[in-house]
C-alpha cells in the first residue's frame, strides 16, 4: 500500500527524495503517515484539501478487504 501512496505522491511533489511513508497497524484501523518536504505540503493537501481527499478515497478502497478503516495523514 505504501508503493500505492508513492505512486500518487512522486508527481506531484517538486522533492520527491524527502518522502518518508509510515504505517501503523491497529486492530480495527490502519493509519499512513506521509512526510515530505515542507515547501510540498501544500501540494499534498491541495486546494480546499481535494488533493488529500483523493488520495484517501483510492487507499481506503483498495484497502477494503481487510476490513479496517484507513486513514491518511500528512505531517
């Protein structure tokens, strides 16, 4: 799943060498945390958070048979 965040985060993101992916795993939920560099945060989060909001669409939908709750978060 981290390879999934990746690949959504790398083109839209001018320091794609900062990005630091991390994942922690609760019984009924899992939780990604995203670094990247402070200039590209707002590019994550986007206009009025769209951005953010797609990116934790795709995952909590691919993540669905597990049966958790997914969150995205950007640090």
């Amino acid at each position: 799943m981290e390879k999934l965040i990746q690949t959504i985060i790398v083109p839209l993101v001018d320091y794609p060498e900062n990005i630091n992916i991390s994942k922690d795993e609760q019984d009924s939920s899992i939780t990604f945390s995203i670094d990247v560099h402070e200039e590209d945060v707002g590019r994550i989060i986007g206009k009025k958070g769209r951005m953010i909001k797609a990116i934790r669409t795709i995952v909590s939908g691919s993540m669905n048979e597990h049966g958790k709750k997914v969150f995205v978060e950007v640090n």
